[in-house]
C-alpha cells in the first residue's frame, strides 16, 4: 500500500487565503472564482500519490460568467421577494429542481479539470440518475418516515418515538448508500473505470451505532452534570434557579446561572455531535475505500480513526475560537492531510505501469454553471 502525501503548510496557504480574501473586499466579490481556483490548485498541487502531484486545470475565468450568473439569480430572489413573498418562494422551489443537474455539472466539470500523471479523471453518470438519487429518492423515503412515524404516534407516544430513533438513521443508511453508489461508479479516471459494490446493512450499522453513541454520551453528560449540581448548589440555589428558569417563561431577563447553564448545555451537544460526526467520517471511509476498486486493479484503504479525526476537530474549534478565526488556513490544513494521508492506494501491477495503460479521456469545457452555485459534493465520497 502507497500512502497518500500532503506537502502544504499553514503558513503557506495563509498568504494565499489573506489575499483571496482582500481582493475578493476589494473586488466586492468579483474575484472569488480566481480565489477558489487558487485555492484548489494549491490543495491539489500539494497532493503526492507515488512521488506525482495531482493537478487541478480550471480557470478563474471558466468560472466567472456562472458565477455572476448565480449572484444575478440571488439578486433577482432578493427583488421578486420583496415585491411578492409569494412569488418569492418560486425562484427557491426552481433551484430545488434544478439542484441535481447543478451537482452533476459540478462533478462532470471538476472532476475534468482534475488529473494525475496528465491522466485526467471523469464522471460518466446520467442526468437522470442524478434526479433520481438526490432528488426524488431522498424526498420520497423522507415522505415514508414521516407517514410511517405520523401512523406510529396516533397509537402510542413511546412507538413513534421508537420508530423515529430507529427510522431516521434508516433513512440517512438508505440515501447515502444510493447517493454514493451513484457517484462513485459514475467516476472514471482515463479509460479505467471506478467500481463500488455498496449495501445498505453496513451504513445502517454505521449510523445506529453514531446515533447509540450520541444517546450514550448525553445520557452520560446529564448524569455527571446533576451530580455536579447537586454537590455545588443547595436548596435555596436550586429554589432560586427553578424561579428563574419560571420567569423566563415571563419575559425575565435571565440570571448569570441559567446562561452559564445554557452555554454548558450547548457546549456538550456541539461536542456529542462533532464526536458522532467523526464515528460516522471514519466508519463511512473505511468502508467505502474497502468496497472500492479502479480498473479490476487499484484498491483502495483507510486508516481514519473517530478519536483521532475528533481531536483534530475539536483542536481546529479551539484554534479558531482563541485567534478569532485567524487560525483558518492551519485549521484546514491539518484537516485535509490527515483525511488525505489516512488513504493507501494498491496497484498490483505497479503505479507507472497501470498509469501507461491509460489515455487522457478529455472532453469539450462549458460545463461550468455547476460550480457556481458551489456545489461541494467531496465530503459525499470517500
């Protein structure tokens, strides 16, 4: 196995995203294709696999005709709205509908303009299966839970809620099971094809045990929490906190201690949810990659662990939060090299030789109204 390599530093990407910054202020927003072009060529270019960069070929200027065409339609949506808030829910309901072929474009034009070795990548999906998988499927097996739970709670209170618990991870298994089973058998890189044979029992597993996990961990946090109330507050405090949680009820301003109480609370979901989040990355990319082969021949793994992606995270909140946000630049970067450096890719006939074997399947460029509508569907794959 040939592990993935990321060569970038924070201090490199910091002069390139303060600059992205400035001139997208001074440009009024004009100059945020280029930014991103700069910003995914430095990503890109950093990325070794087998001592080669990957490489990312767009244009900030492929880019900049849709993307004022998507300030152009926010700005016909701001306008209509506030002539008619009726008509104002049209332009929404339209970009519902048009949002599977933005995504598909997308995929169809980054990944074009992406390649390795010069051997560019791919994706051959239909139009229509994009419909299918991101939009009519999700929406009718969200239909279905909701029918299902509705029916569930005219009998009993505690079998909806059961059936909720149960249905909603269900739900999520289902869709991402569909959804990445679409995109990545549509990606081909050169004329070698990307096969993933993907069920749905794993990714339901994944997502029971993220949300046993979750339940556990505030079940836990509610525990310590009444104890360490019990121990540090007596009567005449618990009686004047219960008046005060009775007054906000009333419109009273809240004492010192229900907000501290109340950042506590909020504090613990952010990090419940971020630690489930990291089971459910970590599992998910695990067994993608392991279902996962290029041309009969690449074979792909994952070394991505839930405590170890979770403490980069949650390193990454703290950073943020103490430089006021400054930190962005070494924050991604430590994000991005440890999701890319836990990646190993096999070939069994060896790098340079599969590599031969492949022509450079390019295509016509025009494809770029996907990406202005920052259509991001990486975090979906892998």
């Amino acid at each position: 196995m040939t592990p993935l390599k990321f060569n970038g530093s924070g201090s490199e990407y910091f002069k390139i995203w303060i600059v992205n910054i400035l001139l997208t202020i001074i440009t009024l927003g004009l100059y945020r294709p280029w930014a991103k072009v700069r910003t995914l060529r430095y990503f890109y270019g950093n990325t070794e696999l087998d001592n080669a960069n990957f490489e990312y070929h767009a244009t900030g200027k492929q880019l900049f005709v849709s993307f004022i065409i998507a300030i152009a339609l926010l700005l016909l949506y701001v306008f209509i709205s506030r002539i008619n808030a009726a008509l104002g829910i049209i332009l929404p309901i339209a970009l519902l509908i048009a949002l599977p072929w933005i995504i598909w474009r997308s995929m169809k034009f980054n990944l074009r303009m992406s390649s390795y070795r010069n051997v560019h990548f791919g994706f051959n999906g239909q139009l229509s299966g994009s419909y299918v998988v991101l939009l009519a499927y999700p929406i009718g097996m969200l239909l279905v839970v909701i029918g299902a739970v509705s029916l569930a709670s005219s009998i009993s209170f505690w079998l909806a809620a059961i059936l909720t618990v149960m249905a909603y991870p269900a739900y999520l298994a289902m869709t991402t099971k569909v959804v990445n089973s679409y995109i990545v058998n549509g990606i081909h890189f050169g004329q070698g094809k990307v096969n993933s044979k993907l069920e749905f029992k794993p990714f339901l597993i994944i997502f029971l045990k993220a949300t046993g996990i979750s339940l556990l961990l505030l079940l836990a946090a509610a525990i310590i929490f009444s104890g360490m109330a019990y121990m540090s507050i007596n009567s005449s405090q618990i009686n004047s906190l219960m008046q005060n949680i009775s007054d906000l009820g009333q419109g009273a301003r809240p004492s010192s201690l229900i907000i501290y109480s109340l950042v506590v609370f909020y504090v613990t979901l952010l990090l419940i949810s971020m630690y489930a989040l990291a089971y459910t990355k970590a599992h998910q990319r695990t067994y993608l990659l392991n279902e996962t082969i290029l041309d009969n021949s690449i074979t792909f793994e994952s070394t991505l662990t839930t405590n170890k992606y979770f403490g980069v995270m949650f390193t990454n909140l703290l950073l943020l939060i103490c430089t006021l946000g400054l930190a962005y630049p070494w924050t991604a970067i430590r994000l991005y090299r440890y999701s890319i450096e836990s990646v190993s890719v096999q070939a069994e006939q060896g790098f340079d030789q599969f590599i031969s074997t492949q022509s450079d399947n390019k295509g016509p460029l025009g494809e770029e109204l996907g990406d202005a509508f920052n259509a991001d569907i990486g975090g979906l794959v892998f």
